[in-house]
C-alpha cells in the first residue's frame, strides 16, 4: 500500500523533492509526515484528508461542495452528530453515508447503527468541514421535532390570531429561513412545498430536475405556509383561491427575490416559490454559453437602432435571462429603455419596468400603447401572446424602435409562421422581425466526476454528427455522477441555441406564407446552426454529454 506522500505524488498534488524535503522534516521532528505537510503549505487540509482515506480504502467526501440529503440529517440529533462529530449525508444501497473525521471510531458506528436500525457506510472529512456542517443542518432536526410536538394534534383550522402566534414562534421562522438557505446554496430555482395525506414534502428544482430534500410531519404545514404567507404579504387567512406574491431577502451576502404562489389543494395550500437572484441579471452574452458564431449573428441584430427580437423556447428555458443580458449591453445613458413584462422577475436599474395588470385592464397591448407615447428607443415585451400585442410591437420595429420580446415555438422559424398564424400579414412580418433566437437548457456535465470515453461509430451517428466526426470517433464526456453532482453527473446548465438572421430570401419567403421547414431549409444553406448541431458542437467541447443532447433538442 502507498503512504500517503507517494499517493500525493502520484496526484500532481505534490513534487518527489518536496516529499523528500516533508520525510527528513518528519524524521527530525517527530512530528506526522501529515501535519509537516500541511503547516508547510505544501498541501491543503482536504487533499491530505482525501489521499489518507484513499490509503485506507475508504470515500472522502468534500462537505462544502457535497448535497447533503435533508432527510438523512434528521435521523440523527444534534447532540449525537456533536458527541461523535458525524453528520449523516445521503444514503446509497440501502447503507447510510455517514460523513466523519475518525472513521475508527467504531463506537460513534455502533450508536449511529443502533438509532437508525441501518447498515452505515462511512465516508472521510476534515474536522471543520463537519463542524462546520453540522452548524448548518444539525438544527434542521431539532426544529422539525420541537415544532412536531408543539402543533401535534392541532388539525383544525386555527384563527388569525392563533397563525400568528404560530409564526412568530422562533422554530417555525428558523425551520423557513434554513428552507429558503439551503435552496439558494443549492442553486435551486424553485421550492416546492406540497402538503400531502400525512406528510410535508419538501421539492427543489436543481438544474431543471425536481429533487425530494425531505419530508416532515404535516403538524407544522399551518405554521410553515402561514409564515411564508407574512413574509410574501399576502391574506393568510384565505385559503380557497390561489394567491400570489414576492419575498425579498439577503441570502449569503447576495439580494434574493422569491416569485410566490399558492394554490388550494385537497390537503391544503401547495406554496411554489421562484427563487430570482438578482446576480443573475447581470449577465453577459458571453456567460450564456454563445458560440463565437452565434454570438456575432446575435450582436449584429440588437446593434441596429430598430427591428424585432425574438427570443422563442418552451417555459423555463432561460428567454427572460437572454432578453435581459441583452439588456444590459444595451442599456446606456442615452437610451430609453422601457419594458412591460408579467410578472416582473427582475427590477433593473435604468430601466421603466411596467407590471401587467389583467384585472385593471392593464395588458400588455394597453401597456405597450401606452409606452410607445413615452418616446422609447428600445421596448422590451415579455410575450407575444396575442395578435393585438404582436401588431403593434411590429409597427413599433417598424417605426425605428428595437423591439424585444419572447414566442413559444419550437424552433426559430417557426416563429415567422406563428406571427402570421396570429393574423400579422406575412409582409409586415417579414420586414419587421430582423432576428430570431430559439434556445434550450441543457445539463451542464459535473467537472468532478466527468469521463472521456470513445463511443461506438453507431451512437455518434444516430446523434446526427457529420460524416467525419463519426469516422474519427472523437471522446466525448460521459456522466457518471458523484457526491459534489448528487451523484446525477450532471451540476449547472448551459444554453443550446439557434440564431436565424432574416435575410431577403427568408423575408420572400415570409411573404409567400412558405412552410417553417422551407425557411429553416434555406436559414441552414444561410449559414444557421441548428439547436442539436450547436449542442453537439457543446459535446465536442466537453460541456456536456450525447445523451443531454438527446433530452433536450428533438
């Protein structure tokens, strides 16, 4: 077996003249091979920890970059996860993970296996890393249990006064605030609480995937709801018609906005909340993942002083965060920037922002009517939803104002067809739209467990990659998952997009109401990349994987 300088060595991690250097230092001192290394600076605490537990056989598990299941942290009580220093962290096989600085310690083993009546894996990390970690779950547990015992038994509905005292307790506000914490370290974009028969369930979407983080007791679902329901200053005392709001917050030094909804179910109110962070607005085009080939199609449309953008895609494929990039290198001291959006996710600096309002008649024809008489240079409209708003975001383009806005279809020709399907003569379609963006959100690959491997000739094909690559049989990126990804092999998402510039021959084309195959056929021979060929470009890349690829773009 390797000591654990030669396993350093043969990571990169360490030089052989600087382990020669640690072992004499070791030899005269006394002091462990280990601990020279790292008051020397030779070595971070985590790469020595990491290389002893692979000296002994065992996993090491990085707790700051790891997703610790919230379900495995309330098998345990804070004072046992202290006494021991452990802290339970997933499950695999049926087996406990149970992450610890001493794996030797097999009385902490003997008491974890006793309480939990399960099998228990451990796995090696640093010291801090659990103190550390069990600061920030162990309470979670606690919380859970008092306020069980505390709202046990309490099924009716409480009056206004009673959901007050309820959320004012300082469990219920601890419990909400580490819900929210965690979803945001998470990089989560939605929290979903969902109230069941006997349970809590508790969702976050990651990466467009929902994942379960835990279930409680349904004792302190009136708790939890009602105090989000202050905190999103919305009625807490109706409870049969669906509610909307927002929260606002500071969460790890960053300005955070919660888009919060509610919806009456048969075992009471489902709360989704859209988590914004507001860091997210201030994007360039070039963190979206555009391709140098792309992006200068892209650039050459919104640097013009007038015509129509239009970024298309299904819900939740990132068009707002494209709209308001886009936005942002074109927001200066000499223009007018006005938008009207429903909701309005992102308050930025600059700009007019318009709320729609259905209710009080405020649409988002009505709205842009109304913007187009405050001397704009750019509008901004969140959806073309309707011929009345496509009509006059058209005359807009063509009356010198650079119009943006978003369309649900699939592809980006097909938009020029759906502008005419909602009664906009194709000549006026034609001439107004100067560019359309189609977008996806792929998985982005996890840089910690990502593998190159080589495919047989046969999947490269049926990928739909050119004659050449499948020849050359190139390696790709496969996922194959690990704690830092939840074991998904997938952490973080990347765009895949499509940008069809409207030449002359698409306006002609536009104009004689061809098919979206037709113009697509002849945006192609234009120079268009479509959506699976820039994905795969992204594969070649290593970004992401075939099989992504597959998921997203048909």
């Amino acid at each position: 077996m390797n000591n654990v300088g030669h396993i350093l060595v043969d990571r990169g991690l360490l030089s052989q003249e600087q382990l020669q250097d640690a072992e004499r230092r070791h030899r005269d001192t006394g002091q462990s091979l280990g601990r020279v290394l790292v008051d020397e600076r030779l070595v971070g605490e985590k790469d020595l920890v990491s290389a002893l537990a692979s000296q002994i056989g065992i996993g090491f598990v990085d707790l700051d970059d790891a997703e610790v299941d919230g379900r495995a942290t309330t098998l345990l009580s804070d004072a046992i996860m202290r006494r021991h220093s452990i802290l339970p962290v997933g499950f695999e096989d049926g087996k406990l993970l149970v992450a610890m600085s001493d794996p030797s310690n097999v009385v902490a083993m003997d008491d974890v296996r006793t309480i939990t009546n399960m099998e228990v894996k451990p796995l090696v990390a640093t010291k801090g890393d659990v103190a550390r970690a069990i600061d920030k779950y162990a309470s979670m547990s606690e919380d859970i249990q008092a306020i069980a015992g505390n709202l046990a038994g309490e099924d009716d509905a409480p009056d206004l006064e009673e959901l007050h005292s309820v959320t004012e307790d300082a469990p219920i506000v601890k419990f909400v605030n580490l819900l929210i914490t965690q979803a945001v370290s998470d990089s989560a974009s939605d929290i979903h609480i969902e109230p069941g028969e006997k349970e809590l369930r508790v969702r976050y979407r990651i990466d467009g995937v929902l994942h379960e983080v835990m279930k409680s007791p349904r004792s302190i679902q009136k708790g939890v709801i009602s105090r989000l329901k202050i905190m999103a200053e919305v009625d807490i005392a109706e409870r049969r018609i669906p509610q909307d709001g927002r929260i606002a917050l500071t969460v790890h030094g960053k300005q955070i906005d919660l888009r919060f909804s509610t919806l009456p179910t048969v075992y009471g109110e489902k709360i989704v909340m859209r988590i914004l962070d507001k860091s997210s607005v201030m994007l360039s085009l070039d963190d979206l993942g555009f391709l140098d080939h792309n992006l200068a199609r892209f650039q050459e449309a919104y640097r013009k002083p007038y015509g129509m953008i239009l970024v298309t895609g299904p819900t939740g494929s990132g068009k707002s965060t494209t709209l308001y990039a886009t936005l942002n290198v074109v927001n200066h001291e000499g223009v007018n920037i006005i938008t009207t959006e429903d909701p309005v996710e992102y308050r930025l600096a600059g700009i007019s922002q318009v709320q729609v309002n259905n209710k009080a008649g405020l649409t988002f024809a009505s709205a842009l009517r109304s913007i187009l008489r405050q001397d704009p240079d750019i509008v901004l409209v969140g959806e073309m939803r309707d011929r009345e708003t496509a009509h006059i975001g058209v005359e807009a383009a063509l009356t010198g104002h650079l119009v943006l806005s978003t369309l649900h279809t699939n592809d980006a020709p097909s938009a020029l067809t759906r502008l005419t399907e909602m009664g906009i003569e194709p000549f006026l379609v034609g001439s107004a739209v100067d560019c359309v963006l189609a977008q996806r959100l792929a998985r982005r690959v996890c840089s910690r467990c990502v593998e190159l491997a080589r495919p047989e000739a046969e999947m490269f094909k049926a990928a739909g990659f050119d004659d050449d690559i499948v020849d050359e049989r190139p390696e790709v990126p496969q996922a194959r998952g690990c704690s830092a990804c939840s074991h998904t092999g997938y952490r973080g998402r990347l765009a895949i997009h499509e940008v069809m510039t409207v030449t002359e021959e698409i306006e002609r084309l536009a104009v004689a109401r061809a098919s979206s195959e037709e113009i697509a056929r002849t945006a192609v021979e234009q120079g268009m990349r479509q959506l699976r060929d820039d994905g795969l470009e992204k594969v070649l890349l290593g970004r992401t994987t075939i099989d992504e690829i597959g998921r997203v773009v048909i």
